[in-house]
C-alpha cells in the first residue's frame, strides 16, 4: 500500500511553513528532513498522528530556522568537492542538446536555443553523471586500500541517507556527496565499507571506522550540519 500524504502549515515566530507529512508503515521512527526550496518533510510511523507531528516541529523550531538559513544561503550557488564552482549558461541555435564542460572550477552549459531546463537542473544532471565514476572510482580505491571486497557498487538519489550497505554486501551512494570536501566523502565510504564487516552501529564498528579514518567524528558532524539536498 502507497503511503499517504497530507500538508500541514506551521507557525513558527509569525512566520508560516508549508510542512509535507507523510504516513509511512514501514517507518520505524519519526524522521524530519528539509527538501529542496526549504520545505520540511515529516515521516510518521504506523500508530502516530498529525497533531504528534506538530509537537515535534515545535520542539525542533530552532534546529528548522538555522537550518532553513543555511539552505537560503546556498541558494544559487553550486558546490563541488567543498568549493563553490561558477556557472555560466549560453544558447545556441543549432544544438540540439545541452553540452556541458568543466574546466578550471567553471562549468559551461551550451543549450539548445529556446531550451527551458533549469541551470540547477542542469547541474544536478551533471554532478549525477560525474558521481558515477568519479564516486565509484574512490569506492574501489578505498576499498583496496584497506582490504575490503566490493560486490556491487550503486549511485543513486536518495532522500534519506548519504550512503548504505545491504545486507547482501552491495553498496550505495548518494550522488550529492560530491557537493562536500574529498574528507567528508571518504569518511562516508569508509563508514559503508565497514558496514561489510559489521552490519551493525556497535562500539566495535565505530572502532573499526575509527581506525581507517582516525578523524571521523568531525567529519560526521560536518556532514549532518548540511541536510539532505
């Protein structure tokens, strides 16, 4: 059965925030995330209501507000391996696709004349297509490095999480880790590559993590301090 939807609006120092709730029966916990324009998305599980769902948006009104601010202050601006990268668009009358170059943190979109695809869709298409080798590449490395045998490797969108490791040994990644530094990525590869050895989040995981990446508590934070985009 599909989950449901609904919309609820939130009221948080005068101001109003449109909030997608959505019924989840394979939810286990509450989840709260913020999309793409800023707005927030509850998950509630099996046996909870709307009015749990407003309780917990108001206990969390300061982490939305600094969090919204972050998101309004990336806006418009695109990010590569930690670096803000330029964008420049042109049209030309006879293209018939989008060519996109980078080169010297500068990416070129040439577009077909009367093209209506947005620059932030442009990239999002781009960075997609990159992360597929770029990301599985440093996944091999990695992997080789510390003696961890791959099975099959995924870059995909998700909406809830940077990186997972199936139960099976297959391993996915989320396309967008190519926005952080080169640090914060191998801190989430590394941490799926351990999840081969132990599928779990015990205290011998994190040592496990810990001895690949000696620094990986700073680099987790980093990398919560940014919701998923």
């Amino acid at each position: 059965m599909k989950n449901k939807f609904r919309q609820a609006t939130v009221t948080f120092d005068d101001s109003k925030i449109t909030c997608q709730i959505i019924h989840s029966k394979k939810a286990k916990y509450l989840r709260l995330q913020i999309r793409n324009g800023g707005e927030l998305e509850v998950v509630l599980p099996r046996g909870l209501q709307l009015s749990d769902a407003e309780r917990f948006l108001h206990k969390k009104s300061e982490w939305i507000k600094k969090h919204i601010s972050k998101r309004k202050a990336r806006e418009n601006k695109f990010y590569l391996f930690g670096q803000e990268i330029n964008i420049s668009q042109d049209f030309d009358l006879f293209f018939q696709r989008h060519r996109i170059s980078f080169k010297n943190n500068h990416l070129k979109i040439t577009s077909p004349y009367g093209a209506q695809e947005k620059i932030e869709y442009l990239f999002e298409c781009w960075l997609r297509k990159h992360a597929k080798k770029s990301l599985v590449e440093r996944v091999q490395k990695l992997a080789d490095r510390f003696s961890f045998k791959l099975r099959k490797i995924s870059i995909r969108g998700q909406r809830t999480r940077w990186g997972s490791c199936s139960s099976s040994g297959n391993l996915s990644f989320n396309y967008n880790l190519l926005r952080f530094r080169k640090e914060v990525i191998d801190y989430v590869i590394i941490h799926e590559l351990c999840h081969l050895k132990e599928m779990n989040h015990s205290e011998k995981f994190w040592k496990l993590v810990e001895s690949f990446c000696p620094d990986f508590r700073a680099l987790k934070k980093e990398l919560r301090s940014i919701p998923l985009l």
